[in-house]
C-alpha cells in the first residue's frame, strides 16, 4: 500500500479489476486514482477516448 486515500480507486490494468489502497497492485499497473468505483470500472474506456481526440488533434497540425 501507499497510503491513498481510503476514498480513491484505481484499475488495475495487470488484473483488470477495481483497486482500493486495501487492495493494490504495484503503480505500473494501475490507472487513477478516481474518486468513484464507477469511474475507475471504466478506466480503460475513457483512455482509449483520450487517445483517440489526441490522435485527432495530432492530425489537425
């Protein structure tokens, strides 16, 4: 653990599961932190938005 907020969650990307600082895999495979479990479910679907406007905007140039 290292000493999050009890309050935050994390995804883990190594596991594909919500993390809480009870319950955490090393940095390197977490994504977050996020202030709801709902947010961190969909972790991997917000990246893959953020990535896809970056590449737009890479484009634009």
């Amino acid at each position: 653990m290292d000493g999050g907020n009890p309050d935050e969650y994390w995804f883990c990307v190594k596991h594909r599961r919500v993390e809480t600082p009870e319950d955490m895999c090393p940095a390197r495979h977490r994504l977050g932190p996020y202030s709801t479990r709902a947010e961190a479910e969909h972790a991997l679907e917000r990246a893959e938005e953020r990535n896809e406007e970056w590449d737009a905007a890479d484009g634009e140039d």
